[in-house]
C-alpha cells in the first residue's frame, strides 16, 4: 500500500467517526483544506463517493460502509501494535485532547494539570473549556468530564467522584431582609437564582427530596444566569436563593459567607465521570490521563 493510501484512509476513519471535515482535521492536527483534499483523493482513487454530504453533516454512502468493514479494523490492529512498541520507549509521547466543563476545571483540573505536564512533558494536553455538551467523535477529543447520568452509553465511563449534593443557599443579608424558607413549599414566595443550560437554552430544574421523593419545586426566578461563578457571585450580593452543586460552596458554607436552606432536602446527584470511546485507552498517553484523574479526583472530591 502506498504511504499516501495509508493517510487518506486514516484521514477518511476520522471524517467517518467525526461525520464533519473540521472535526477530523481537529482531531488529526490538520487543516480542514487538506482533510478535504486527502478525501477527493480517496474518492478518485477507489472511484466512487464515500459520503454524502448534508447541511449538517455527512453520512457514509454504501461504499463508505464498505470502507469501513474492510479497513478500520486493520488500521486498528497497526496502530495498537505501533502503541506496543511506544509502550517500550522511556517516555510517553503524543498529543490527548481532553473537554471538560469551567466549573470542572476551575474546581477539579485546573490545581492538578499542572503536575500531569510536568509528570509528562513528552504529552502535549489539549485542554477545552466549555459548557456546552460535546460530543467526542465530532469534535475529535479522546475523553472528557462529565456526569454519569449525561454521558452516551457507547461510551466507556468511569467514576472521578462519588455522588454530591444539588445545594441551596443565601447570604446572610438575604437572611436577614427576607427570612428563610422553613419548608420546600416556603420556597415559592421567595426569590430565587436559576441557572440556564448554555446548549439546552433550558433552565436547570429545582429539585428537592420531599418525603423520600425528589420532587421539581415550581418557583419564580429572580435572577437566570448560565455561569457557577455568576451563580455563586449574585448570592453573596443577596439577590435571591442559589442553588449549585455542594462543593462548589462548601468553603462559603463552612466560613458562614453563605447560609444553608432546607439542607434536609438537598438532592444527591451522580458523580463526575471520565468518559471516552472504546479502545481509547489503549493508547498510552489517553491511559496516562484516565489513570491520572482517578487518581487526584478522589483526594479531591474526599474533602468534601
């Protein structure tokens, strides 16, 4: 096989997993002009379309589909044993691409990362901040953070932290100008931040455990915000109730800079997971990763 055949049908898996040219130049470090190109080459060479193209993305022909059967499982078994002889060298290398949410970086990643690339230098971390949802094939990141119930049950997902608590809370002033809520009913004559979910354009419900059940509390929104920090930041100026995850504020629940409300009914909520395609962590500097974040997760998250 020649050398370029051997490119254009790995550029071509990549345009196959992502469905989108600029997912698979993203994943592969290129631009898009030449995923573009590797591919008409491709199509000339076996002499048939091996996609069809979309407004919105781009679905396998038959002989896409065909393609696919035949090649990519050997192109796995190259690259597996290519990552076996890697194994063998001194130190790791490549590049692992690695989406999370800002409140997980700023919270979980961002005290840690550091000594990962100092752990090993050899492996360029690709970091992406977003609160949007990902989707990993399409965008070309090799795993990411998330929580368990939000993940693609084709994805391989493991636990970083154990199950936390959605918390409510007011700053003292609050408190004091508008009293506190004794009962979840209470809570519909109060004022209330909500946060709204950046892709969703939704608002995140308000759930409380009511007799054992959780329940969504109906109740109006003082303020809507789509950030933690602007959650956390609009409920020490006294604006209404917030209502985050309890790490987040259990500093400022433990100095007394925010209060507690109806903390009997806080509802637990799963874990952060690491997340990623299947195979993924054969690679060694995707595995370096994994095992990293499990390990510094856990001390984290123990803490709270």
């Amino acid at each position: 096989m020649k050398a370029a055949t051997l490119n254009q049908l790995l550029i071509f898996r990549a345009i196959a997993e992502t469905r989108s040219i600029r997912g698979a130049a993203r994943r592969l470090g290129l631009s898009a002009p030449s995923v573009s190109q590797a591919l008409r080459q491709l199509e000339a060479e076996v002499g048939l379309p091996l996609f069809k193209r979309t407004t919105r993305q781009m679905a396998l022909t038959d002989a896409g589909e065909q393609l696919v059967a035949g090649a990519f499982g050997a192109l796995a078994t190259v690259e597996q044993a290519l990552e076996a002889v890697k194994d063998q060298g001194q130190a790791p290398s490549g590049s692992v691409s690695i989406t999370l949410p800002r409140f997980v970086y700023q919270h979980y990643f961002q005290p840690i990362y550091a000594d990962f690339c100092r752990r090993y230098p050899g492996i360029l971390l690709d970091i992406s901040v977003t609160d949007a949802t990902v989707d990993l094939l399409r965008e070309g990141h090799d795993l990411g953070i998330r929580f368990g119930d939000r993940i693609d049950p084709s994805m391989v997902a493991l636990p970083l932290t154990p199950p936390m608590r959605d918390a409510l809370f007011c700053s003292p002033a609050y408190a004091a100008a508008h009293g506190l809520p004794r009962s979840p009913a209470e809570l519909a004559g109060h004022r209330t931040i909500r946060y709204r979910y950046i892709t969703a354009r939704q608002l995140a419900p308000l759930q409380l455990v009511v007799d054992g059940n959780t329940l969504e509390i109906e109740t109006p929104a003082s303020l809507i915000v789509n950030d933690t920090d602007a959650m956390i930041d609009a409920s020490l100026k006294g604006l209404g109730i917030g209502g985050i995850l309890e790490p987040l504020v259990a500093d400022a629940l433990q100095t007394g800079t925010l209060l507690p409300v109806l903390r009997a009914h806080w509802p637990r909520v799963p874990g952060l997971h690491v997340y990623f395609m299947r195979d993924s962590q054969k690679a060694r500097r995707v595995r370096l990763l994994i095992d990293f974040l499990r390990e510094h997760f856990a001390p984290a998250s123990a803490g709270h």
